[in-house]
C-alpha cells in the first residue's frame, strides 16, 4: 500500500512537471487603453477598442479591450508582431514587438509588460499616414536579459507625429 502510494504521487509528480513543460512560454502585454482628447490633453476611459495582432505579417489575432478598456495579449516567442490598437474611430496605434532573438531568463520564463495606450480622433491624412507605421518596436536585448522598445525609433516617431499635431493646432 505504501509503494503503491508513492508511485502514485510520483506520478501525478511526473506529470504536473510534464504539463508544466508544455506550456509555451512568451510575453504578455497588458494595461488599460484611454481616449486622448487632443484639445486639452485630458484622458477618458474608452471600452471594447479592437485589437488587431499580426505575426510575421499575417493574422494572428483579434480581440477587443473589456467595457472598462483593460486589454491582454500573449504573444509567444519566435516572430515579429504588430499589436494594432484602435479602429476607424480613432488613429490606429501599432506597437512592434519582434521576439525572434529571445534568450536567457526572458526565455525560460517568459515576459510582461504593462502598457497603457492613449487613442485619439483625427481625419488629418497625414497624422493617419503617420500611424501606418508602429510608433515602437521593442525586441530582446541580452543585456539586460529584457525586452525593450528602441528609445530612437520611437523618438523619431513621437517627433514627427508631435511635428504634425502641432501643425494641426497652428502653433
């Protein structure tokens, strides 16, 4: 009976490790989207905002924030995705995240990262333009074993959209 037991338990062991192993391991983004109102920089909480997931430039994903705008994703290692934020109502926001290069801890036990994204309304075609493209890309870096957004590209990008907002508003 004592063998027996033991056995038993080594089993469910053997198989809660095993079941543990198979999960697959990536990043998760998550936060809250809030609508910018332009005028006065003021931020009001936004509900069921699609989100289009891209890898590798196909279809991944689509799913919508909650009534409350909180949002979550997963996106497992090993391709590039565009997070897309945002629909006809407001400028889509892209976010780039490419996890082809992940290792050390990040790849053994997986990454998060809280991000709260702040949509606005415009028909300026050249604001839209501007938005085709992510306004950040974040990849691995070995050191500090993290996945961070590039700080120049996203620089350049706040730049210019910063550029043609103030244009918009004639200062």
């Amino acid at each position: 009976m004592f063998k027996t037991s033991i056995i038993i338990g080594l089993l469910l062991l053997a198989a809660h490790w095993c079941s543990g192993q198979d999960q697959e391991l990536g990043m998760i983004v998550f936060g809250r989207i809030q609508e910018l109102n332009l005028a006065d920089s003021s931020e009001t909480k936004v509900g069921e905002i699609p989100l289009r997931i891209l890898r590798d430039g196909e279809l991944f994903e689509r799913t919508q924030s909650s009534k409350s705008g909180k949002y979550q994703v997963f996106l497992p290692f090993g391709s590039v995705y565009d997070v897309s934020f945002g629909d006809s109502v407001f400028v889509a926001k892209i976010l780039r995240f490419d996890l082809t290069g992940v290792g050390g801890k990040v790849a053994r036990k997986g990454f998060s990262l809280q991000l709260d994204i702040s949509l606005f309304h415009s028909e300026d075609e050249q604001l839209l333009l501007l938005h085709r493209e992510p306004v950040a890309v974040a990849a691995y870096l070995k050191k500090p074993d993290m996945i961070v957004f590039d700080p120049n590209y996203s620089d350049e990008r706040n730049r210019l959209i910063s550029l043609r907002l103030s244009e918009l508003k004639g200062d």
